[in-house]
C-alpha cells in the first residue's frame, strides 16, 4: 500500500520505518534536517499524502515543558495537552485530501478533544483514532506485536474505514487470532480516548504502589521489597509481573504529562475526587524520599542513569532529573553520567542494570534503588534503598 506519516519524531519515524518494510512510505516533518533511507520524505504536506491510502498523523501534543516530570508538577495548574499542531495538520488535509483517503491520528489527546474538531472540518467519515501503546526504546518492537488495538471513529462500529486498517496492519503486525492477540478494541473516539489514557494511567499507579513497598520496607526493617513484590508479581488478579519492580519513579514523554492532563480534565468535568493528581504526588514523594537518604550521606551527588530508562537517552519525564533537582534543593552539588573530580561522592544508580564495570571513585558511596549492584571494592560502601536492618532497635541503612 501507499501510506503517510506526518510528524517524523520519536514515535513517527521509527513506525514510518517500520511501515516501509513492506508498505511504500511517504513522510512530512516540520524539521528540515529529518533524513531516512526509508521513508520518501517530502517537502510539504501536499505531496506527501498525494495518491495515499492511510495518512498517520504523529505529530507531537506536548504540555508545557514544566509538566513534563523532570521537575515538580503537582503543585501547577493542572492543563490539557498543547493541539496546535494537531489542529494545523487537520486543517491543511482539509483541503488537500479525497474523500476516499483515510486520516489515522495516532498522537495523544484526552478524553472529549477529537469529537468537536472532526466535526467542525467534516472529516468524521474518513478519520479514525488509533493511539499506539508503545514505550519508548521499543517502539519498533511495541509496533509490531502489540497486546492491544485501538480504534476509535465517530459511532463506534466496525465499518469500511475499520477493516481497512486492520487489514493495514495484518500486512505487519504479529497476529494471534485463536489467543485474540493482539485484542481489537473497536469504539467511538471518546472510547479509544478513554482507553488509551488511562492504559498509561494504570502504569503510572502500578509503579507508584511497587514503590511505596520500597518506602514501607525500608522504615519497617527486616523486610525484602524484591522479595515482596515478586510474589505479587504471581497474583495475577491483583498484579501481574510487569511494571512490578520497585525503584525509580514513573517517566517518558507519555505517563507524568498524561496523569497531569487527566487531573485537569476531573477538574473540568467537577469529578469528586482526583486520584490522578496523587499519582503525581506519591510519584514526586517517592522521589523525595530517596533523596533524603542521598542526603545523609553529606557527599557530592553522581546520578548514574540520566534518561528515563535505560533503553533509550530520553530524559522526558525523568524521575533522576526530578531526584537532581531535590538534591539541588537541598543545597547538594549534583553531577550526571561522570564525576567531576576525583572526590568521594555518593553514586545514585537509577537504572536498572549492571553497573559492575563502572570506575567509581575511591572510597564512595554507592547507592543502588534497584538493589542489584554487588562489588569487591573495600573501599565502597554500597547501600540499597528499601532494604534495612534493625540495630538495637534502630533503624540503620542496610550495607551489602
């Protein structure tokens, strides 16, 4: 087939270069130095989607750069998401489309965004919302075997437009039809809304509660965070395993903005309660909590694990940048990545990997969130967050 994608980012190149391992992909980005060996990339909207199938719109609808997670964000304004862009695009395909080409927005928007806007340009018939659940790092492989579909157009039934995408992505995506993976959710656009937007969510709630077994166990003592949650990680009426191990906070470009963004909309929609905007917080106590115990150790601070996480260098969302920023708070000289002298500091691994071939410097704390850093240095000592003992009934930090 002959499909476009306008907006050529993070997410938008990476699945345009996935679609061109079979389908003839033309691509659009604001961003003159966009290159791929690929995809087509044209100079304007116009000729991109000219004699196109399907045209994916992935261009960004950002919040303000001070709600991206990196810094405090729950004491803001709670705001919906920037559409700017998103509305740009909408309006030029307005007049450069057929009627028999069908427009996919894959980017994020809340819940009741799309419904209004569609309307007003008449485009209802031919556009569907299909936002991707797709992690940063992985998008290629999230793309291609996903665990779940979204479709969403204007009444919610499975009409032409609908099959024609889906057949669009049996050409690429790994389908199990007996297990009924990857599920197809076909609904209105508020439904597929809804379903993406809380999806992100649930896992921005799921990792705050792993977290807080790290803050129960490391004030209770005697106690195993890891062993605790992997044995929630067998209950799968409560859990499951993933998102299920306790360490750094929440982050990415999607789960923090999201969760601010749907704190907004309770406010607009005069919801009671707001558990979206205690996700924030419990995410940025969490944060705080780690720091305070940084901050005994009376050290310059190296942050080991700059990005989010360790499968991509995207700092969006970093709960490590939030952490640097409490530290600085706190008066605490924070570096990343490399000390800047040879001084003893205290190293905050934020990742979850191995760092057993890192040179830290002599006689150096090291303390692990995730609890798997082990060394035969002497002259380190290695703590690890949520793990305690108890001496002469106080509280001490547990060494390796």
């Amino acid at each position: 087939m002959k499909v476009s994608v306008i907006g050529l980012g993070k997410l938008g190149m990476p699945v345009a270069e996935t679609m061109a391992s079979v389908h003839e992909v033309n691509g659009f980005d604001t961003n003159p130095q966009i290159k791929s060996t690929k995809v087509n990339i044209k100079s304007n909207i116009q000729d991109t989607v000219a004699d196109s199938e399907i045209i994916f719109i992935a261009v960004p609808t950002p919040h303000d750069k001070a709600y991206g997670g990196e810094l405090p964000s729950s004491n803001l304004p709670v705001r919906d998401f920037d559409y700017t862009a998103l509305k740009k695009v909408l309006v030029e395909l307005k007049n450069c489309v057929t009627e028999k080409q069908l427009i996919v927005n894959i980017s994020t928007v809340l819940p009741g965004t799309l419904r209004p806007m569609i309307e007003e340009l008449e485009l209802a018939g031919q556009f569907i919302y299909n936002p991707y659940l797709i992690a940063m790092g992985t998008v290629s492989a999230d793309f291609l075997d996903p665990d779940l579909l979204i479709v969403g157009n204007e009444n919610g039934k499975e009409d032409d437009n609908v099959h024609k995408l889906i057949d669009f992505y049996k050409t690429l995506v790994k389908m199990e039809i007996h297990l009924q993976r990857p599920f197809i959710s076909v609904g209105t656009y508020e439904d597929a809304e809804c379903t993406k937007i809380f999806h992100n969510t649930y896992i921005s709630a799921k990792i705050g509660i792993a977290n807080m077994i790290q803050d129960v166990t490391h004030r209770l003592g005697n106690s195993d965070p890891d062993k605790i949650s992997t044995a929630l990680q067998h209950a799968d009426r409560v859990v499951g395993k993933r998102y299920m191990m306790p360490g750094m906070g929440d982050g990415g470009p999607c789960h923090p903005r999201d969760n601010i963004a749907l704190s907004y909309l309770a406010n607009k929609l005069k919801l009671p309660y707001d558990i979206f905007k205690d996700i924030i917080r419990m995410r940025e106590q969490q944060t705080i909590n780690i720091a305070e115990m940084v901050s005994q150790m009376g050290l310059p601070v190296c942050i080991l694990g700059k990005s989010f996480k360790p499968e991509t260098d995207l700092t969006d969302g970093s709960t490590a940048l939030l952490l640097g920023y409490y530290l600085e708070q706190l008066g605490f000289d924070v570096c990343y990545e490399e000390p800047r002298d040879l001084r003893q500091y205290c190293f905050v691994l934020c990742h979850d990997k191995d760092y057993s071939d890192y040179d830290f410097n002599n006689d150096s704390v090291v303390i692990d969130v995730y609890r798997k850093f082990k060394t035969d240095r002497q002259d380190l000592s290695v703590l690890y967050y949520g793990k305690t003992k108890v001496v002469n009934n106080q509280p001490m930090l547990a060494k390796q």
